[in-house]
C-alpha cells in the first residue's frame, strides 16, 4: 500500500509539473529570458568554433562571414539580401554637420537619393518640433518629400494612451506616406526586439480597436480616401508599399499578425569607400551603411551607388551615442534602424520565422516529464544514456527546425524533461529541503528577512527572469570621495564609509526600499519591488530628503572623522526591468534599463546646478503638494535629445527650514524673471537668495546664469541645459 500511494505521489506530481510547466513556459513568459539566451548562444556558437578550429589549424583565416556560416552556421543564418541599405547619419557626418542634423540636409538627402534610383526613402527620425532657428530648414525639407514623392515619415505613437505626436508641417500631408516607428509593444523584456508588428498592435482587452489613419486623426494624408480604415503601418513595411506598388489595404490583409524576425549574421563592411582607401577602416555591419555626409558631398563608390539603385534605404542615426540603440542577435548594441530594415528584408526575402506548432509544443511538454517515470525502474546508467540521447535528440530537432526558419523553444521544453528526470533522481524531501535552502542562500544576500520568507512561501511573488514595471530608481554618492581616499588611510576610510553607509541604508530600509548594491561611496536602490508600493515615488522622495538630514547629523556626531562629507542624490521614476538576472550560476536581484539609467544621471547632475537632491517631472509631478521644493530647471542629459525637468525637494510640506524658506521666495521670484528672459531683472533676486541662505549652489548657478546671459544669450540656449558629461 505504501509503495502504491508513492507511486500515484510521482503521478501526481508529474502530471502537475507538466501543466505547470507548459502554463509558464507558453502563457507566463517566464522561461522565455533562457530561450532567447540559448538561441543567442546558437547563433553565435559557429564564430567560436571556427576560432578554436583555426587555432589547431593551418588554414588562413577567412573574413567574418565565413566564420558565421562554420558548420550549422550556414543553414541557421544568413546574409541581407543587398535590397536594404542604411543612409548612415554615421559619426563622421555628425562630426561634419553636427548633431541635432539640420533638417535641410534631410531634404537634400532626399533629392539625392532619388536621383540615385532609390525607390522608397524611411525617416527613422522623428521630426517633431519646427526649428525655431531656421524654420527655412524645416521647408526645404518639406519641399524634397513633396517633389521626390518616396519618403515615409513617421508619428508618434504614446504607447499606453496611443496618443499621436505629429511631424512639422505639413509633412503629413506631402509625405508619401506616414508611419510609425515604434517597437515597444513588441520588445522583450531584454531590451531586444524579436518580433515585429507590420502595423500597430491592438491591445489585447480589445484586438478589434485598431489605430487607424482615421483614428490617429492623419486626416491630411495623401492616401487618405483609400487608407483611412487602414491601421497605422510600422516604417517597416510602409516603404515597400512604395516599392512593391501594393496598398497598405491589400497589405494589412496579407500581414496581419506580428511577425518573427530573422536577424541577418553582420559583415566586415567598408567605411566611405569612395575616398578612405585604408583597408582596416571596417565596422560590423548586417546592412550595407552609406554615410550620410558621402551622399551629400558626391563622394561614393561605385559599389555604393550600385546597392542604392533599385533599393529601399532607411535614414537613421549610427553615431556613437545620437541613436535608439538596442540589444540585437548579433551585436551588444545596434541602431534601432536595423531593426525596421531586418523586418523589411525578412519581407522581401520571404524568410520570417515562425513559432514552433502549438499542438506539437503542447505534447512535448505534456508527454516529455512521463519519459523519466518510465525510466525510473532501470539503473542510474542506463537513465542517463537514454536521458543524453533524448537530449541529443531535441538539439538536432532544434537545428533542423531553425534551418526551416521555425522557432523552437528549446531551453523550455529541455527543462520540462530534465527536470523530472532530476527529481526522481533524488529524494522528493531532500529536494523540497535544498529548494528552499537555496532561496534564502540566494535571496537572502540583498533582501530583508521578511521578504526571503515570503518568496519561500509564495515563489510566485518574484518574477526570477524579470519583470517590466513602474518603479523609482536611487542614487546616492559622497561627493569628494577620490579627495578623502587620498587623505585618509584605508582602516578610517573604511570605516567611514561603513559609518555613513550604514546610515544611508536604515532610511532607505525605514522607507521600506530595496538596496540593490554598493558601488565604492554609491548606494544604489529601488522602490516597488518586489512587493507593490503604490507610493514608490513619495517613499524614495522621502528616503532622499532624510538622508540628507542624516548626513547632517553625522557629520557633527562622527567627530573621529576630520573630513565632513557631503552627499548627492538622484531619484527618477518610471517603467524599468527588475528580477534576478545574471549568469546561470550567480544571480543578483537588480534593476536595469533607461529610466534606472536617469537616475544616475541626476545624482551627477547635481554638480551642475551645485544641489543636493534632483528628481525628476516623471517622479515629482504628481506629488508636488506634499514637499517643500524648487524647480531646478530643465536638462539634456548626454545621448538624450528630449529635456527633462528637474526638482530639488527640501522637506515634508511646511517643514523647511526659515532660511530655506527666505531663500525659496527670493529664488523662485528670479526665476520667474530668468525664465520671462528679464536676465537683469533676475540677477538681484538670486542676490537676496544667496543672502538669505549663503553659500547656495542653485542660487548662484542661477546669479551667474542671469549675469551672463544679460550680455547676450548663448546661441545653443533653448530654455533647457545640456549636460556635457555623464557627471
């Protein structure tokens, strides 16, 4: 008897295991982050082999395209089809042209590219704002897309209210045709795009509630009588609307659905053939780049005007930090514009890739963890020669089904065997006593007690690939820290820094944060994760204003210390990737991505305007009432084109101190002068600032600002400052 109820426990637990398992794997998402690492690891494998292959080899070493298509390589990936090329606003153009690129040097583009027979022309630029320096600019460039008749421009698109940000005029209307760029809906939680929607997804409470032209308000546009009811069309396939002379009507009904993509292998490619004869001037490229200055200065090769003839090109920035970069197959970091220019070779070539069948996924996850059951009854040995064969079985699976452009799920399906197979192995108890063992080893390194004891109770809690969500980042660092490392032996800078991190760390815990690390003097944290806090931003607006109280008063009780730190704080919010995310073997319970990013950024910032706190409009907006504040003004941070405003709280409302209060009437009142362009009439308001509260950075930063700018106002001032170094 007990024998049998062991035997329906194994059952049970299997059959569990396996609905579970393909739950998570197919619906959650959640195995999703190993598959795509495995597919990467694959795609990659052939350059790896062939490099341990030459070692042991005479043979001369062939360009990088061959190394991709070493062994496997060559069946699994392959090159663009040459019908694509890239118009590069590369860094040499930037050096020569300069960054934002005037918009008369799109128009010219324009008119160049026609004449050199490209077909269709896609702006991955996003054209928003007139210029106010030069609208002469904005025209010309209004005048080529209307006299070429071939260049897509795109809107923007909100992706959580679909809220439509239209071009200058009136490229809406003499733009061949509009499109979006947007990838956002179908980005990976890596940051990588693998899938591609031709036209912009619904969402999915509502799949019939699509953005069409009619929808978006693009009223103006020329194909407006035969593409109102038509759904907004990504850059990616509105140029070959041009090029294959098919509407986007008769396209939308043939490419509905979002589409796989199949990143082409990249190639040593040369840079400005037409007049750089040194051959070691390459880049890794999987799209023919023609540098944008080369096109306007008549200066290509003839290899080059042969690729633009007959060809679809998209423009778009390359230069080293003026581009929407992202995680790509191939590369660490590639420009977003690759990404429209893989979905529209993948449609000329025909060569999408698909997801595995769902009825064959279905009985491979379901039938797969029952194979280890049957074995159970034969030696370990024999288990595990069945079992690498079963394994070796599913790898050639997997390359044969890539080889036919089919996506296989491999790492999830692997697991949905292996694991069973590894259970049984073991015993069920010993196995259930190491799991939980291993959380609290595991999160218990970076998370409070409390909450290790709750993901040992509801693992569920922590999304342990990582999760896309709104958060609050922090950044805290002690300025000067190089300047007291140099004064200061190690045993007193250690425990200094012990003192002072210590007491940094219990407000953000008191404000129920999570310390994501140390970086030297950093602290670095986050709030709403991974419990819910729907107050994320006040707790870390709060835990900003009380460590600066803290760091006065330890500068006056730590009297062993003769050096009194001061510190800088960054807080930004918004949506970021938390989980826990590292290599197979050693986890960590971060945040990551642009807005985490930010937050550095503002912590840095704050040497610029000399404050103590910056936080930004995406966290401070909406919580302004509660604090006692000032606007710092409004910034460009390095690789950013959009400004941020910024805020530098005190204290709880009506909590200030009375200097502080003295110096914000002062403050405020000059900047309403400073922002009204009445420099002069600014200046003796910052003068009473600093007098109210001497020694006040914002303050005199503003004094100099307004006693400079009275003299004449710098041509790049825009009403926002750009920040020249990452701080």
């Amino acid at each position: 008897m007990k024998k049998l109820l062991g035997k329906l426990n194994v059952f049970a637990a299997i059959v569990l295991f396996s609905v579970v398992w393909f739950g998570l794997s197919f619906f959650s998402g959640i195995t999703k982050p190993m598959d795509h690492g495995w597919d990467e690891f694959v795609a990659n494998l052939p350059t790896r082999l062939y490099k341990v292959y030459f070692a042991f080899s005479s043979a001369e070493e062939p360009d990088l395209e061959e190394q991709y298509r070493f062994l496997y390589g060559k069946y699994i990936t392959k090159k663009a089809t040459g019908k694509v090329v890239i118009t590069a606003i590369d860094d040499y153009t930037v050096e020569k042209y300069g960054y934002p690129f005037k918009r008369k040097y799109y128009g010219i583009l324009a008119d160049k590219l026609k004449a050199l027979g490209v077909k269709a022309i896609g702006m991955d630029v996003m054209l928003f704002n007139p210029d106010k320096d030069n609208p002469e600019n904005d025209r010309k460039f209004a005048e080529a897309t209307a006299r070429t008749g071939i260049v897509v421009n795109v809107v923007g698109v909100d992706m959580f209210n679909r809220k439509i940000t239209r071009p200058i005029e009136p490229l809406e209307r003499v733009s061949a045709l509009i499109a979006h760029p947007n990838v956002d809906e179908t980005k990976d939680q890596d940051g990588q795009v693998r899938r591609y929607a031709p036209f912009y997804p619904a969402p999915l409470e509502d799949p019939s509630d699509l953005l069409t032209y009619a929808k978006a308000g693009l009223t103006k546009v020329r194909c407006w009588k035969d593409c109102k009811d038509v759904t907004l069309p990504s850059l990616g396939i509105a140029p070959y609307a041009l090029y294959s002379g098919k509407s986007l009507l008769e396209l939308e009904m043939v490419y509905p659905e979002v589409k796989i993509l199949n990143y082409r292998y990249p190639r040593a490619l040369k840079n400005h053939p037409g007049w750089d004869k040194d051959p070691k001037n390459r880049d890794l490229k999987a799209f023919e780049h023609v540098s944008a200055a080369d096109i306007i200065e008549n200066r290509l090769s003839a290899g080059e005007k042969e690729a633009l003839k007959g060809a679809i090109t998209f423009i778009g920035s390359t230069a080293l930090g003026a581009y929407d970069h992202v995680p790509g197959l191939f590369f660490n970091q590639m420009p977003g514009v690759d990404v429209h220019a893989t979905f529209l070779d993948n449609l000329l070539a025909g060569d999408f890739r698909e997801e595995l069948d769902l009825l064959v996924q279905t009985l491979l996850f379901l039938l797969l963890p029952w194979l280890p059951v049957i074995l159970r009854r034969y030696s370990i040995s024999t288990m595990v020669y069945v079992s690498s064969a079963v394994v070796l079985a599913l790898l050639v699976s997997y390359l044969l089904l890539l080889s036919s452009n089919v996506v296989m799920p491999f790492m999830s399906i692997l697991f949905a065997f292996l694991l069973p197979a590894a259970w049984i192995t073991v015993d069920k108890g010993l196995a259930e006593g190491r799991e939980k063992k291993w959380i609290k080893n595991t999160f218990g390194q970076y998370l409070s007690p409390k909450v290790v004891d709750l993901i040992t109770k509801d693992p569920s809690k922590l999304s342990l690939g990582g999760e896309k969500r709104d958060m609050t980042a922090f950044f805290l660092d002690l300025a000067g820290f190089t300047t007291m490392s140099e004064k200061l032996s190690p045993e007193e800078l250690t425990a200094m820094l012990v003192e002072y991190l210590s007491a940094f760390t219990e407000v953000i815990l008191k404000h129920d944060g999570t310390v994501d690390k140390y970086i030297g003097d950093c602290v670095v944290a986050f709030w709403n994760a991974p419990l819910d806090q729907a107050d994320h931003r006040k707790r870390g607006v709060l835990a900003a204003i009380d460590c600066q109280s803290e760091m006065a008063r330890l500068n006056e009780s730590l009297t062993q210390f003769a050096i009194k730190p001061k510190c800088r704080v960054g807080v930004n919010s918004g949506f970021m990737v938390v989980g826990n995310m590292g290599s197979r073997s050693r986890l960590s319970y971060t945040v990551m991505g642009d807005t985490v990013n930010m937050a550095s950024r503002m912590e840095g910032a704050n040497k610029y305007f000399h404050s103590k706190i910056m936080t930004s409009e995406y966290t401070f907006d909406d919580i302004k009432g509660d604090f006692d504040y000032r606007y710092l003004g409004s910034i460009r941070v390095v690789g950013k084109v959009i400004p941020v405003k910024v805020y530098e709280p005190f204290a709880r409302k009506g909590e200030a101190p009375a200097p502080v209060v003295a110096m914000l009437k002062h403050y405020n009142a000059g900047q309403e002068k400073f922002f009204k362009a009445d420099y002069a009439g600014a200046a003796p308001h910052f003068k009473a600032a600093l007098e109210a509260l001497p020694g006040d950075g914002p303050s005199e930063f503003y004094l100099q600002k307004s006693e400079l700018f009275a003299k004449g106002v710098p041509k790049e001032y825009d009403g926002s400052f750009n920040l020249t170094e990452k701080g």
